[in-house]
C-alpha cells in the first residue's frame, strides 16, 4: 500500500511510458493520484482514443499531455509527417488569423485522441542561427512576431478546448547547445534577455496561457542552476501574476538526468516553484536505456520527492500548492468542453495547405521528376529531422539518395552525388542547415559544379547567405512542406503538361 508521502508524490509526477498500452505501473499509479501522462511517437497507434479510455478509467481526472507542435515536431503523424504547419512557417506568413486557426485545428486533433494539454507553442525567440533544437520550431528571430503568433495560437488552442503550454521559459532561442544532451549556458545581457526573450512570455501571461514549460538552461546573472532548479527564475512567473500551473521541461534529458539526477532534480524542481513534473521520453538514450526505463524513471522521480519531503528540505505545503493547481487545470479543462465543441462547430473549414504554400518561398520550375539528394542533419531527441518521409514526398516516391556529411568523406559524398545527377530528372539536395553546417554548403557548391541545373530544397531557418544554387525555402521538416515544395518545383508541369525538366527560376 502507497503511503502517505508517497501519493503525494505521485500528485505532481506526468511520465511517459513505452508501448500503445498502458502498463500496470502506470495504471497503479493513476490510481493512487498521479495527474496524468505524456504521450510521444512510441503511444501513437489506432488505438489511441481507447489507450486514453483507459487512463481516464484509472484516473477520470487525468491530464492527458502530447508533444506535438506542427511542422518539424509531430507525435500524431510521426509515421508519415505533419500536415500542420509549423511556427517558422506561420511567422513567415505572419497571418495571425491563420496562427489563431491553427491552434483551434490542432486543437481538434488532439481532443478527438482524448488529449487535453498541447505542449506547445514555443515561445523561444530563436535569435541563433545554430540552434540546434529551436530553429524552424520558433516563429521568428523578433520578439514582436514571436509574440503576436504566441497569443495568437495560445488563443486558438484554448478557445478550442485543450490547455496551452509555452516553452521554454526563460527562453531557449539564444543558445547553440542542446539541453536534451548538456546544459546550456545563455549569457547575454540582462537588459536584452528581458527585452527580447521573456517577452512572448509575458504576452501569453496577459493572454491567459493555462501553463508554462521551463528551460533547462543556465543564466549566470540569475544564479548557477538551470531555470527549471532556479527560485528566482521561476519566481519571475509568479511576480507576473500567472497563476497557472508551471511543468518543466523532461527531467530524463541530460541537462538534468546527467548532472543532479531525476530524483535530485524533480525535488529541487518542486521547491524552485515548478508544479507539473514532465519526466519526459523513455525512449531518450540516458547512461542506461532498461525494456523497463519508462517505470526506473518514474520511480526515480517519485522517490527524490518523498526523501526531500521525509528530510525537510522541500516543505510538504509547496507540493500540496502544486497539486491544487494541477487540480484547478484539470477542472478548468473540464468545464472547457462544451464550449470547445461550439467553436469546432462554428470554425470554418482549415486551410493549412493554403498556409504552407504562402510560407514556401523561392525557386519553381517545370520538372517532371524529382531525384533527391538528402543531406540533413542527424536527427535531435527533440525532432526527427531526418524522417524518411520528407524526402520521399519531395521525390513523389521516386529516387532518394541519403547522405551524411558529416560522418563522410568528401570522395564518399560526391560518389553519391555523382549517382544522384546521373538519375533521370531534376537534382534536388535537401537540406537544412545551410548558415550553420560548411559540409552542407560545400556539398551545394559541388553539385552546382556538375549540375549548375539543381536545386536546393532547405527545410531549416532560411539562408542569410547566398548558396550556389536556387533555393525553395520550407520553414519546416514535415510532410505538407516537402509536398508543397514538390509542387512549387513541378507546378509549370503540372499546370500544361510538360514532358521533361525545365529551367528553374527564381521569385518571391
């Protein structure tokens, strides 16, 4: 039998969990109090909708968290791509009717699975080019259009019945270390931090956004810890007047798991201010990845906060104020759901291929077929930046060479690419860091040396420098951009009929 401090505990504990089942952990667990779970790629199957029956079953009062942003980052469609369109591309655009409408569309989705708390959107002002967790998640490197588009799709979401949740406060767009793998280190000027990067979050506060994800980043001029550990950052909330819940960022990334520990690390979480304790994804590579990790894990943090409670050093009234504010958005969700199906009445039809194509800008040509070159990045814990699927709708399903600068010899690249050219159709190298990674822009140069008719398709931030070839710019890794971006190459062809490849040309 759990004991006293024990459900407590398990009061302010969101884990994530392997499998399109839940596991009797977890419905134990459900059942002595914990608030709910997260679901990632690894729960998403046809059986969603009854896997989140049977949670409720175990806890009605369950929250029901999904990572899934649109664009690069999706859980719902990690199988073949998003068909959302994501922030970089919405900043593009910069249509906050079209921002508002997203966020009621994604909305949709994730209430007909049973969700109820969309992690999302981002909130990081994403003023580095070398980002390698922001990037194209962001909606922009200003702070006024990161902040409109933040209210915009925080509106949208919770009209439409789900709870928003803002990341990452104070503000992850300033770095070029993923916290998924260390801690970063923002050092800029106070002044600026507070002008440029807290203040889409201080626009979603006066919006009502229902929670706020933290950083696992270090600010030296606010203390040693990272914010999600840090009083006086998460104080800034609160002297702001939110009153909502604050969830951390995943306390299984390394930034937290490899320094303090989950246990450590969930404890001082709560005494900093945190309420919700996102534990994160078992399938993210630690020290040791168990068959059983997603339960280690879970235990890990459960256990740090009952030895702090039984030592004194995290007050028993801090984790009971917590759980009442968890409490509070769980009820709020609830009373949300039958004006949620009004607005999903009266909205009209969404448009979000309409969006992408505003968003897709740059070269279009008449091709016929498509020969792809895919030269990305490897993928991050956070986005899978390299799914198959972009690619493969870029080629229609035709030829796709996969190639990895960076773990390949320059002979070795051009030996595929020398393949990739020789295919019948129009070159295409797909990339996306193209201001950030020299392999990728030497591998362009290389192919306009022997094909001066390829292009680029760049699914990352857009190029502040020329390449040596045409550019379609995506703003995004996802299914409905590489489609739009197929078209926008093939579309003299697919408008009269074409029989072969044409010129490429350059527009707005």
């Amino acid at each position: 039998m759990t004991d006293d401090l024990e459900r407590l505990a398990n009061g302010v504990l969101w884990p994530g969990f392997y499998g399109t089942e839940a596991p009797e952990w977890l419905l134990d667990a459900l059942r002595d109090g914990l608030p709910g779970v997260v679901y990632f790629g690894q729960n998403v199957g046809d059986g969603l909708q009854a896997l989140s029956a049977q949670i409720r079953t175990a806890n009605p009062a369950a929250l029901i968290g999904i990572d899934e942003e649109g664009g690069s980052v999706t859980r719902l469609e990690s199988d073949t791509g998003s068909t959302l369109p994501g922030a970089a591309q919405l900043g593009l655009v910069d249509d906050v009717a079209a921002t508002e409408a997203t966020g009621v569309e994604l909305a949709r989705r994730v209430r007909a699975i049973g969700g109820d708390v969309v992690l999302g959107p981002v909130a990081d002002v994403n003023t580095d080019p070398r980002n390698p967790v922001i990037g194209v998640r962001s909606f922009g490197s200003d702070e006024h259009l990161v902040s409109r588009h933040v209210v915009a799709e925080v509106t949208g979401l919770q009209r439409a019945g789900v709870a928003a949740c803002v990341k990452h406060f104070p503000g992850h767009g300033d770095t070029h270390v993923d916290s998924h793998h260390a801690l970063p280190e923002i050092s800029l000027d106070v002044d600026e931090l507070e002008r440029v990067h807290l203040e889409p979050f201080r626009a979603a506060v006066a919006a009502g956004v229902d929670t706020i994800m933290t950083a696992h980043i270090v600010v030296p001029a606010w203390g040693e810890e990272p914010a999600t550990l840090n009083p006086r950052v998460l104080g800034m909330l609160r002297d702001w007047g939110f009153e909502g819940v604050i969830i951390t960022d995943a306390l299984d990334m390394a930034a937290i798991r490899e320094t303090v520990g989950i246990g450590a690390g969930a404890a001082r979480a709560l005494a900093a201010g945190a309420d919700l304790l996102c534990i994160g994804n078992p399938t993210n590579p630690g020290r040791e990845t168990h068959p059983d990790q997603d339960h280690r894990d879970y235990l890990a943090a459960r256990d740090g906060i009952v030895a702090a409670l039984r030592d004194g050093s995290l007050p028993r009234a801090r984790v009971e104020d917590a759980v009442r504010r968890i409490a509070a958005l769980a009820q709020t969700r609830r009373t949300r759901s039958e004006a949620a199906e009004h607005a999903a009445r009266s909205d009209a039809a969404y448009a979000g291929d309409d969006i992408v194509r505003r968003a897709v800008r740059g070269a279009h040509g008449d091709a016929a077929e498509l020969v792809v070159l895919d030269a990305r990045r490897r993928a991050s814990l956070a986005v899978d930046s390299v799914a198959a699927y972009v690619a493969e709708t870029l080629s229609g399903g035709g030829h796709v060479s996969r190639l990895d600068v960076a773990r390949t010899s320059v002979d070795e690249q051009d030996a595929v690419l020398d393949e990739v050219i020789a295919a019948e159709g129009l070159t295409v190298v797909l990339i996306d860091r193209p201001d950030a990674d020299d392999a990728q822009r030497s591998l362009i140069e290389r192919a306009a040396d022997r094909d001066p008719d390829a292009v680029v398709v760049n699914v990352g931030l857009p190029s502040q420098r020329p390449l040596a070839l045409p550019v379609v710019e995506v703003g995004a890794a996802s299914r409905i951009g590489a489609q739009a971006a197929r078209d926008r190459l093939r579309r003299a062809y697919a408008r009269v009929g074409a029989s072969s490849p044409g010129d490429v040309e350059e527009d707005d």
